[in-house]
C-alpha cells in the first residue's frame, strides 16, 4: 500500500526532522515503511535486545540492545524491511529515532548504515552514517535510488558489530521524495 502524505503531516508525524531534510522537503513525500519500533529485527550472536519504555521517546517505547564485541561490524545487525517500492532516481531519505545507550553520557557512535536490497547479494541503493549521541535525536542518512525496486524487496540495514555498545533504536522512517 502506497501512502503519500503532505509535508505538514510528516512533521506532525515526526515533530522535528532534522532541519536539512525541512529545507529540501517537496510538498508531498511517500512513506515507504511502517514505522514502528516493532518493525526492526535484530540479528547475530553476541548480542541481547529487549523492548523498553521510554516516555522520551515517539510511540512510547524503544528497542535497547547490548551488543558483544565483534571481529566485523556486519556480524550483528539490525534491519527494518521497506514494504513499498520505489525507482531509480528517487530521492530516499532515512530519519531514524536512536541514541547511544549506556551509563557514559559522552558516548558518541558512528553506525554504518545502508539502504540495501532485501536479499543476497543485498546490493547497495546508497549508504549512510548514522551518528548517535546519549540523547534521544532523529539522524537522518539520503540518497538517489540506484535501481527501481519492489515492495519489500529492500531494506534499512545497520550494522553494529565490532566493539562492544548499547543501543537504543526507536521508529524508522523512510521517506521517497520523488526525482
């Protein structure tokens, strides 16, 4: 189901994307996800994730996850799955609600990120950075669309392995703003 929706109901929706994404907003965007914290699926070992409540946070709760340390940043990820499609040229944007978890309130993350297909060899569409800090922020990562792409054929992909970290991750949402 395609859902197209005017840009002052995505503000509403988020409260506060990150102000690069409000300058360049068209009139109308397409929600190409559910964004729902449930959505997300973590995976690999060395890892624990455990659905808290957190008033702070849009929806009323969060993923927290704790993670081992790791030999690759891709031996534990987390992924949420893309169930609209979208074409080659689209301008995609990524808004994620997340922060760095943990007793240490300096702690800053760089988590690699990609919008990447659904399945092997999970090409890449474009890749991000998302960068986390100790509070609650949406961080945004954007690209153009490489290839035309089928509902749920694609997917927001983390990775998260490597050193050992804790990390809360909230809604996702993925917004195609057209060409």
């Amino acid at each position: 189901m395609k859902r197209t929706l005017a840009a002052p109901a995505i503000m509403l929706c988020l409260f506060a994307i990150p102000s690069a994404t409000l300058a360049q907003a068209p009139a109308k965007q397409t929600l190409l996800n559910q964004p729902d914290v449930t959505a997300w699926h973590v995976y690999g070992s060395g890892q624990t994730n455990t659905f808290v409540h957190d008033k702070a946070v849009q929806g009323g709760g969060a993923l927290d996850i704790k993670i081992a340390a790791t030999k690759n940043v891709w031996d534990i990820g987390a992924s949420v799955p893309v169930t609209t499609a979208f074409h080659k040229g689209d301008h995609i944007v990524v808004v994620v609600t997340a922060r760095a978890g943990g007793p240490d309130a300096a702690t800053e993350l760089d988590i690699p990120t990609v919008l990447q297909g659904a399945d092997s060899p999970y090409p890449s569409f474009f890749p991000g950075t998302l960068k986390l800090t100790s509070k609650w922020r949406l961080v945004e990562f954007d690209g153009v669309a490489t290839a035309d792409v089928d509902a749920g054929k694609a997917q927001v992909a983390l990775s998260l392995g490597g050193d050992a970290k804790e990390i809360e991750l909230g809604p996702v949402f993925v917004l195609d703003q057209g060409q």
